[in-house]
C-alpha cells in the first residue's frame, strides 16, 4: 500500500534528537517516491526559515496554531506525530491534543518518553493522546511496560519499535594512540559528563592514558536559560582535576560523514547520563548499531540494550565504577570480543529502512481500518 505520511515534530533546522528522529523516518519513508511533507513545530527563536519536505510550520508564538497544523495534514493519508512533553505549545504541551481530535485522517503517535512518576497533568494528557490516536509506538519494551503499568490506555493500539540508527560502521578510523572515550549529543545538565570527567581522572595510571572527547552544542533551551554555565564547569572540573589536556570538546553539530569518522575511531562510548527515566536515546542505538563498546548508566534504555548485550552498566553518579568499567574494556581485548559477539540488538534490524518498514506496516493496517482503533501486536 502506498501512502503520503504526513508529520508533526520539531525538524532540522531545530537541532535536537526529536528532530533527527523525526528526519530519518521522513526520508526513509518517503524512498517509495510518494509524495510526503513535515509540519514544523518550530520554538520562539528558531530558523523559520523553509527547508525541503517541510510544508507548514507552526510556531509557539502563532494564536491557535494547532488550527493550521491540522488543516495541513489532513491533506495526507496518515499523520505520524512525535510526541514529547513541552515540545507543542500549551501546558505540558496539550495543544497536540487539539491537533488531534481535528485531524480526519488516521494518527500515528510516536511516545519519545513515558514518565514513571508524572504530575497529574502529564498523566492525564498521555491518556487523552492514546485515546485520541489509531495507533501508538513505543521505542522500547520499558517505556511499553510502563505504559500499560502505569495508564489508563487500550494495550491493543500499541506497538514496540526501535529507535532507527544510520549505518555508522564500516572501515576503521585511524585509531589514536590513547583509548579514545566519547560522548556526543546536545550538551546540559543531566548529562553527566562531570561524572565522566572525574572517572577519566582515575584512570591516569594506564599507559597510554585515555582521551575523552565531547562532542555536540550546549542544547538551545539550555543556552536560552543559563548560557554556557555548564560548559563552562566542566571546563573548571577538568583543570581542578588534572585532565583538561586529555579532554577535547567539539562545540559544533556534526554532519553524518563527520559523526560517523568520530563514532568509528572511538574505542569506548560513555553516556554518564543522570536520568532514571530515559526510555529512549538515539546515541546509544547509533552506538551499538556501530559496534562500538558501551559504558552507561543504568538508565532504562540501556538496561534493555545492554543487558547481555555491547556494554557495560554502572550505578547513577558513581565515577568509580565508571573508570573501573572503562578500564576493563581499554585493557581487556578478549571482554570487547565477548560484548561485541553478544550484539544481539545491532544489525541490519536496527538499521532505519527495516525501522521504516515496521512503520509503514503499522500505518498500512490503520488505514485499511474503516473504524475502530488498529489491533497490532506487542513486544
């Protein structure tokens, strides 16, 4: 079945992995030649300026802009909607729901978080979304178990599928003559790269010493409220520590052919992060998708990908157990072997056109559906 998607999100220019998700699953789905368009959520500040495949743009300072958003993708066959709090205008970002419960076409709805502990407000909106939509996609068995645990929703509506990933491995990069750590993404508090820091400081006895690079900008939102004051500490922590010199920080955004040369010379990706919630993370799907070792918090995400899988796990805020973990893979070829050839989770499967395809799978069964909410299968 051939369909013209229409999609709501935030989407490049915006610079944030909603946005990138929501590129990625445009262009694969878009590879039959059907036709298809992108509304553009778009933040105070933001480049309005029109790019390719976007066809509307709703900005948070336009009255009633949900009213527009919902015209235009009525124009399609089915409306894929991203769905994360405070990226739509209104309270917790409840004008999606306006959007919705105006559309006359079939909604797709992509959960990027699903809250253990959500305020009653948060709680409430998420149902009233379910509701509203065909169909609705986790992107792991955590946030799909939470869901089910923890709201009021019809189970048989939803779907798991991954988060896609580009095809990142290939040829080896010219590897430097330290370990190489990395971290990338948009950079703020919660990202936990001052744990990371004092892990590395731990590890000044190994010869050669690793090198740690962080690589992203400081996330807009973060800017707009405190500057670069977190930048900034992190920069102080690491000269108080002795490890400045062996950390290089890559304030920019990455092209593809870029990321990937930064992602295949690494030896260890660490994602410090602080949060216990997050279902979802597009750096550690890239990561594993690439082949390249994990060392993570036990967020829930990683939990899933990395349980007797390419990493290894360490407690929340611990940077002993950080450095430790890091210090087996950089000393220990035979345990990158092990972790490698567990990789049950990378592959073709995780690849975006096998992604897309589970999508548009998802949105063949919702269309042919006369009435009533799609039945698709569980995890």
């Amino acid at each position: 079945m051939t369909m013209r998607y229409g999609f709501l999100s935030t989407h490049p220019p915006t610079r944030c992995g909603l946005a990138t998700f929501n590129s990625a699953l445009a262009a694969h789905l878009g590879t039959t030649g059907v036709s298809g368009g992108v509304v553009r959520v778009a933040a105070r500040g933001d480049d309005l300026t029109p790019t390719p495949g976007v066809v509307h743009t709703w900005a948070a300072t336009t009255p009633a802009g949900w009213r527009g958003a919902a015209e235009v993708l009525n124009t399609f066959d089915v409306a894929v909607i991203q769905h994360e709090y405070g990226i739509y205008p209104g309270r917790d970002g409840g004008e999606v729901l306006s959007v919705m419960r105006r559309l006359t076409v079939p909604s797709l709805v992509v959960l990027h978080t699903v809250l253990t502990r959500p305020t009653p407000s948060q709680k409430s909106l998420l149902e009233e979304i379910v509701a509203a939509a065909g169909a609705v996609v986790t992107i792991t068995k955590s946030a799909y178990d939470r869901l089910l645990a923890g709201y009021t929703v019809d189970a048989t509506k939803v779907s798991v599928i991954p988060h896609g990933a580009s095809d990142y491995a290939g040829a080896e990069e010219p590897r430097l003559a330290q370990p190489h750590l990395l971290t990338w993404g948009l950079l703020g508090p919660g990202k936990g790269i001052e744990w990371a820091l004092r892990g590395l400081a731990l590890l000044n006895d190994l010869e050669p010493a690793p090198v740690y690079t962080v690589a992203g900008r400081t996330h807009p939102k973060v800017v707009e409220l405190h500057g670069e004051a977190y930048r900034a500490g992190l920069h102080q922590l690491g000269a108080t520590l002795g490890v400045a010199h062996r950390v290089r920080y890559e304030p920019a955004y990455l092209d593809d052919a870029a990321l990937a040369a930064l992602i295949r010379s690494a030896d260890v990706v660490v994602l410090p992060y602080d949060s216990t919630e997050q279902v979802t993370s597009g750096v550690l799907v890239e990561a594993v998708a690439a082949r390249i070792p994990v060392v993570a918090t036990a967020f829930p995400h990683a939990v899933e990908l990395l349980t007797d899988g390419p990493g290894l796990l360490v407690p929340h805020r611990k940077p002993v157990a950080l450095a430790a973990a890091i210090r087996r893979i950089v000393t220990k070829p035979a345990l990158v072997a092990t972790l490698l050839e567990r990789n049950g989770h990378g592959g073709p499967a995780l690849r975006w056109p096998a992604v897309a395809e589970q999508y548009h799978d998802v949105a063949a069964k919702l269309v042919s559906v006369t009435a009533g909410p799609v039945a698709v299968a569980g995890p």
